[in-house]
C-alpha cells in the first residue's frame, strides 16, 4: 500500500503547475503550459532517473535455440547487468568483444553451453552467446483445468521453482502463459538450458491520473518529482519569475536524484560500474 508521501500522476502534476504558477484548477490546463505537456515530461523524467539510478531491475529468461547465437533482449530493458546459464544458481557468462575472440583466432562456429556473449556488431536490443547453444532450452507447454499445482517439471525432468505459498494465484519465477479458458498455464520455459538476464528496465508509461510510479521507485522520493518536472518545464519559458522559479527546481531536483542514486549504490553495484 502507497506510503502517505506516494504522489499519483494528478498529484504531480498539479503540484508541478502550482510550483510553477500556473494553476488553475484540479485536472485544468494551466495559463503557459497544457497537462498533456506536464504529462510528457513527467514520463521523460521517470525514464532519465531509472537510467541515471537503475532503480528498477528485473530479471527474465531468454529461451536458448539449438544453432541461434543471437536473441532479442526483452523489450523494457534499458541496459543489461548480469547474464546467467542455468538460472541464478547456475554459471555467469561473461562479457567478451569481436575483437578480443579475433586476436585469438577463436572460431565463431564451437557449439556448446555459452560460457560468453558479446553485444558490439549487433543493434543495441540484441545480444549474441558464445560457444552457439548446441541444445534447445527446456520448455513444455501444458494445460490445467485445476487451480491448485504441486510441482512442475520440464520436459528434462527438472522440478521448477515456485512458491507453494501462492499456488492457487501465481507461478512465481517461471515465465508462462495464463489462459483465460479455465487452464492456468499454456507455456512454461524451464532455467535449465535457457539464459537468465538481470537488467534495468524503463519504467511503465505514467498515463491514468491515480496511477503510481513504479512501485520499485521509493515514495520519499515523489513529492520532490515536481521539481524534476518543474525543470523540463520551465526551461523553455524567458520569464524572469519563471528563472528564478528554474534555479531552485534544479537544485531541489538534483539534491533528491543523488539520495535516490546512493540508495541504489546500497543495492549493490551501480549499474554503470557493470562490465556489460
């Protein structure tokens, strides 16, 4: 449950035209600038603190392809951390360039578990594994008329991971796909043999007034999201109240980023220090 400081995107934005001076109204436009504006750059500035801070990260799994080498990266992740075989208790595989496999003359067609990946020659949404998969990832697709699951096993055999708290809601840690006839589970891709890549995602676009952001984004840091929004917006005005108005949003924004910033240095590595 939202803290009392969590702010929703109407709160934002109204305190953002209020900080401003151009308030008019609850879910009114202001005098200079439209809501739809405030809006945008509210989107803009939960985008540029998740790729400053990496506050938001999540982890998925990549289904591995006998003879593929290159996949697709989910489609919300801004940058990769880590990417393991096997799961998160199986082996890392580590960064590697083109360069470095050219000066060892190491042959690009070795099949076999990846114990490497490269991301240069590729688009920036892609990633390549070396050695190439020499097996597909275990994966099993299943229907279920019952909502209650004991365990699951793929097709290897393997038991997967779930929380035997929330049998009846969710299957937690294995992706798969719920349908809407009765049975719970359509598709499900086992860890083993597949890759799990660790990453920091873009944020979810902030559009109904009641939403919230991210619930990974701490709610300490909300009522100081008017003076980020502030900023993008007042830096287009030449009005001599709105540049003073500019200096302290900056100051008041910039203070709260570098607590939100050392907050995720207490996670753990920053997502800039990565070798990926």
């Amino acid at each position: 449950m939202p803290s009392l400081y969590a702010k929703t995107l109407s709160q934002v934005v109204n305190d953002t035209l209020r900080y401003c001076n151009d308030y008019r109204g609850e879910e009114e436009n202001g005098f200079t600038w439209l809501r739809s504006e405030v809006i945008a750059r509210a989107n803009d500035l939960l985008l540029e603190l998740v790729q400053k801070t990496g506050i938001l990260r999540d982890t998925q799994t990549i289904p591995l392809k006998k003879d593929i080498n290159i996949y697709d990266l989910p489609p919300d992740c801004i940058r990769p951390l880590r990417f393991m075989i096997h799961g998160l208790g199986g082996n890392i595989v580590l960064p590697r360039t083109m360069s470095e496999l050219d000066l060892q003359g190491q042959p690009l067609a070795v099949k076999g578990d990846p114990y490497y990946f490269l991301r240069d020659h590729l688009a920036p949404s892609q990633v390549a594994f070396f050695p190439t998969p020499y097996r597909t990832g275990s994966t099993f697709t299943r229907d279920s008329d019952y909502g209650l699951l004991r365990q699951i096993k793929d097709a290897d055999g393997n038991l997967l991971p779930f929380d035997a708290n929330l049998p009846l809601r969710r299957i937690r840690g294995v992706p798969f796909v719920r349908r809407g006839n009765g049975g719970i589970i359509r598709e499900v891709i086992s860890t083993y043999g597949n890759m799990q890549v660790t990453f920091v995602r873009a944020p979810e676009k902030w559009g109904a007034p009641e939403k919230y952001p991210d619930s990974d984004i701490p709610d300490w840091i909300h009522p100081h999201l008017k003076y980020g929004v502030a900023e993008k917006v007042l830096i287009s005005s030449k009005r001599p109240l709105h540049a003073l108005k500019l200096q302290r949003a900056v100051l008041k924004w910039a203070a709260a980023r570098f607590e939100l910033q050392r907050h995720c240095e207490s996670l753990g590595p920053m997502p800039g220090m990565e070798p990926v």
